[in-house]
C-alpha cells in the first residue's frame, strides 16, 4: 500500500501532549495521528443524514393528498418568500 505524506501544524500543547502519548503509548506520533484521523473520519461518514433518519423514523411518505414531488417542483414554492 502506497502511503502519502502530508503535513499539519500544531501548537505547543497540542505537540506536547501527542509527544506525551507517544512516549505513555510507545508509539510513534505519525501511528496516533493516523489512528485518531481514521477513527474520526470513519465515525463522521458513518453518521446518518437527515433523509436517512426521516426514513429510519419512519416519517417520510405519511402524508395523504399531496404531491409526490413538493420538495422538488418550484411552482409549489412560487410566493414563498414574498
């Protein structure tokens, strides 16, 4: 696997405290940066979207004798904001 290298910025503290960890941990700085990073991304795109949990809840499609395109149709919105 091919790995790609970036670089970020961190202030005093935050670099004392990954310098801290990785001496605690015996781990290298890039290893918890790389594992922090992953948790965080993979818990981020895991989230439901609002469409997801409407559809979870059960709450999309209950309404009776409207429209099945109001939220897409622009001449249900013509006034709206006038």
């Amino acid at each position: 696997m091919k790995e790609e290298r970036i670089t970020i910025r961190l202030d005093e503290k935050e670099y004392s405290l990954l310098s801290r960890l990785s001496q605690q941990e015996q781990r290298s700085e890039s290893e918890i940066v790389r594992t922090a990073l992953r948790k965080y991304c993979e818990e981020a795109l895991s989230q439901a979207n609002s469409y997801e949990l409407a559809k979870a809840l059960g709450i999309i499609g209950i309404t009776k004798e409207l429209p099945c395109d109001l939220s897409t149709n622009e001449s249900y919105f013509e006034g709206f904001s006038e």
